[in-house]
C-alpha cells in the first residue's frame, strides 16, 4: 500500500479532532472523505501531507513514517489541494502551474526548463484553463483559482494527490469535470466531499468521519445507509440504487425528536 494511516490522533486544547484513525489507500484509486462540518477530514487531509505531526500513531508512505522521510522526497510524491489560497505575489497563472515543478529541481533557485513549461501547460489544459495562462492570479474568480491550483498539483506529477473540498466555487459542470480527471488520474487520491451523490457516483471508497473516527470505510453502497447517514448528518434520506450498486440520495428532513414521523 502506497499510503496508509495507523491509529492516527490529533488534538487541539485537550479535545480529540482526529480520534485513532486506521485506514490502507488503495494504490490508484480514489477515495472519497466524508463527514459534517467539524467532523475532522481537513485535519486528517492536513496529517496524511505531513503538514501537521501525528499526536499519536503514524501515517506512512510505502511503509515509511511520514514524519522521517526528508521533505523534499516527500514533496516529490505528496501534492496538496487546500481549501482557500492566497497569495500577495503578482504570479500568472502559468507561473502558478509553474510551482508544481519546483520539488523536481535539483536547486530550490533552478530556472524554469523547456519540459516544465511542457507539464505545467499539459496540467492547465487538464484542468480547462489554458486559455488563462497570462492571466493575473489576482484577476482571477474563486473557480478558476481552484482550477488553476489543482493544475498546480497535477503538474507536480504526485504519486499521491490530497484534495480539501476541491468542488467548491465550482459550478456543476466544472464539478463534473473535475471529478471525472480524478476518477481518470492514475494515482492515488484523496478528496474531502460535501456532496453525498457526487462522492457515491465517481469514489471507488469513502472514508466517513464522524466527531474525528472513522465509523464507516468501503464501497459507496456500504457506507452509505439510510441508518448511517441519519447517525452522522442528523437527516434522513431516501436511497435508490443504480444497477452497478451506487447510491442515489434523496434528502427528506432533518432527524430527531422534533421531525414529523
């Protein structure tokens, strides 16, 4: 397994945000997580990058503590698509795909090469901004800075590719786009969801989090249950399923004592 994570904890002002969580990634696969707000998926996003230290169990790549591998091979491998970025530098949106290719040089002041111009331009037309290559990243709208970072880490070339709710600004069709390049990149991916049929349609596995554990891993029409999803959302839902066995979510009301019965 290319990236697994031990019995991984994590807390902040004694309260358990990340609580004793075991999970293998399935090499090439995407993998959807799951869970309400305060649930615990970026920080468990930011300890599978390395960005934050385990307070207790270990995250490994390819059998190695995270933590002990020198960065710069981690940075190789590991690319990172957060939630919000912001940046005061006056960069063009091919200077922005440009920052992909920085863990590949051998010196952090290495000047741009033919073949970086090449991969960082194959990952923006990826991503459907190519046309935006001039562009000031300070011209540009909140969809089209998240089509341009994630042309940042796809450019990278990872070998394993963490995404924070990487659908929002996006309208439905750049939503669908975007999850079909992540269906179809063959490497190993990890993305925090808010949409339940977006995860159950394009994830080959969710993870679902609930109060920082893990309480349901495995295929889309495992994980997602009427009684799970009622236990973790507090809202009931009405779930069909395709004849490839993906569920179909259809939201009724919030749970609890004071709905109608």
């Amino acid at each position: 397994m290319s990236l697994r994570a031990h019995d991984v904890r994590w807390t902040a002002q004694g309260r358990p945000i990340v609580d004793g969580i075991t999970v293998a990634f399935t090499p090439g696969g995407l993998t959807g997580l799951l869970g309400p707000n305060g649930s615990g998926k970026s920080t468990f996003l930011r300890l599978l990058a390395g960005l934050l230290r385990p307070h207790g169990g270990t995250v490994l790549l390819d059998g190695h503590d995270l933590d002990r591998l020198p960065r710069r091979d981690v940075a190789r491998r590991l690319a990172v698509v957060a939630q919000e970025v912001s940046t005061d530098a006056e960069l063009t949106v091919l200077d922005v795909a440009l920052l992909g290719r920085i863990p590949h040089h051998r010196r952090l002041a290495a000047s741009t090469g033919e073949d970086d111009l090449v991969r960082a331009r194959r990952a923006l037309r990826r991503c459907g901004v190519a046309d935006l290559e001039h562009r000031r990243w300070s011209t540009l709208s909140g969809g089209e800075r998240q089509r341009v970072n994630i042309a940042r880490a796809l450019a990278q070339e990872p070998t394993e590719l963490l995404l924070d709710e990487p659908t929002n600004h996006l309208d439905i069709a750049h939503q669908l786009a975007l999850l079909d390049l992540l269906a179809a990149t063959p490497v190993t991916v990890v993305t925090a969801l808010h949409d339940l049929n977006l995860a159950a349609q394009y994830c080959d596995q969710l993870l679902l989090l609930h109060e920082g554990r893990l309480v349901a891993a495995g295929p889309p029409g495992e994980v997602l249950t009427e009684e799970t999803v009622e236990h973790v959302y507090q809202v009931r839902a009405l779930i069909t399923r395709s004849a490839a066995g993906r569920p179909s979510l259809r939201f009724l009301n919030r749970a609890g004592p004071s709905a109608p019965g």
